[in-house]
C-alpha cells in the first residue's frame, strides 16, 4: 500500500487531470454558447453561462484541494 505521500500525489495528480478535462468542458460550452448566440438563441446561452460559472467556481475548489495534497 502506497504511503501517504505517494497517495496525496496521486490525488493530486488525478485532480489535475480532472481540473483539465472541466477547463475543456468549459471551452467547449463557451464555443457552443457562441454559436447559439450568433444564431438568435435566447434561453440556452444564459443557462449554458450560468453552468460555466459553476465550472469556474468548482475549479478554484480543485485548484485548492490539489495544492493541499501537493503541499502535504
């Protein structure tokens, strides 16, 4: 069984590739986002920004936790 270092690292690690796949995720719905919006869609770009910046705050959560375990 790994020590706790080598498990914080691995959490960390793990983060951070999660903390990539939300910024895409984001990029991706700011993308769509645009498309509606140049093609006269109302409702869907509001919701679709309301979702990235949950994103957004969630990743300042992650970006927290992965310093944590980096730091320990």
């Amino acid at each position: 069984m790994p020590d706790s270092s080598q498990a914080n690292i691995a959490a960390a690690d793990a983060l951070t590739l999660l903390l990539h796949n939300q910024h895409a995720i984001c990029a991706a719905i700011e993308e769509v986002t645009n498309w509606l919006l140049e093609n006269g869609a109302v409702d869907a770009p509001a919701n679709a920004v309301a979702a990235m910046e949950t994103l957004d705050t969630n990743a300042q959560g992650i970006t927290d936790a992965i310093m944590l375990l980096r730091r320990s």
